[in-house]
C-alpha cells in the first residue's frame, strides 16, 4: 500500500469514526442538536417519518461500527460495519430526498456515505477478506484433468 493511500484511508477513517461516534451518541441518548442543520435527534428522525425508537437502534450499531472499524484484525466484522454505515448513510440520503429537504439538510449523511466508500476503498490488505475461491475453476492447480486422469485409472484409457 503507498503512503498516499494509507494517508487517504486514515484521514477518511478517522473522519467517518467521528461522524459515526458523534451522532451515534446523539441518537442513542437522544440529545439536542445545537446548530445542526439536519438534527440527527428526535426531531430530525421524527420529522423524516420514522419512529422515535429507531434512534437508538441507530445509535448503538454505529457505535458498535465504529469499534469494529478502529479495532486491529476482525476484517469480516469490518465489512459487516462499513455495510451497515453504507446502508445507514444511504437510508438518510433517500429519506432526505422523499421528505424534499435541501442539500445543506442532506450533506451529512452524505459526506458521511462519501467518507464510509473512500476509507473501504483504501483499506488496507490486513483490514481485508481474503476470498476463499480467488484461484477458482481449478487454476492454482494446472489444467483441469479428466476423470480417469483424477482417479489414476490410466489403463481404462485407449482399452
């Protein structure tokens, strides 16, 4: 990995943890939003359609999300969260866009979904899966061979 895109990864981890951590908190303790433009509390979640009771659902997986992404190793539970930010941060966006919100009420959740595709994109090798069939169809082992050739059974062949 080069230096740029271990410097990129960091910068846009960092950033989305503390989007993440932040308004997480907020949501699981359903605090006020002094100043924000699109509340991420009871009003905001309420004045999108949603019940109230999903804020704390919210808040408890992005503060879990962000654990799983700032913890070493675990890279499987590293996807599952960079997922669920996908998923949160896109929900807001949609949710946004049918409530006709403007785009100042909206960039949060978007530059949050920005931040959570830039730092998956420039993670690390050890911060990834390795999938088990990368070799598939046989070619880390040469040629497919026949079933006779598989079995040893050479003096079927030509009788």
């Amino acid at each position: 990995m080069t230096k740029r895109n271990k410097i990129i990864y960091w910068i846009s981890t960092i950033w989305l943890a503390s989007g993440m951590l932040s308004t997480g908190t907020l949501q699981l303790f359903k605090m006020k939003a002094e100043g924000a433009v699109a509340p991420p509390g009871v009003y905001g979640i309420t004045r999108l359609g949603y019940p109230i009771y999903f804020l704390t659902i919210l808040g408890i997986w992005k503060i879990l999300g962000v654990v799983a992404l700032l913890i070493p190793g675990f890279p499987l539970l590293k996807e599952w969260a960079y997922a669920g930010f996908f998923f949160a941060m896109s929900g807001a966006v949609f949710s946004h866009i049918s409530s006709g919100d403007s785009m100042s009420e909206m960039f949060p959740s978007l530059l949050l979904l920005i931040l959570t595709v830039i730092s998956w994109y420039f993670r690390p090798a050890d911060r990834k899966i390795i999938s088990v069939n990368q070799y598939s169809h046989g070619q880390e082992f040469g040629p497919t061979k026949t079933a006779t050739e598989k079995h040893g059974n050479h003096d079927a062949v030509g009788a």
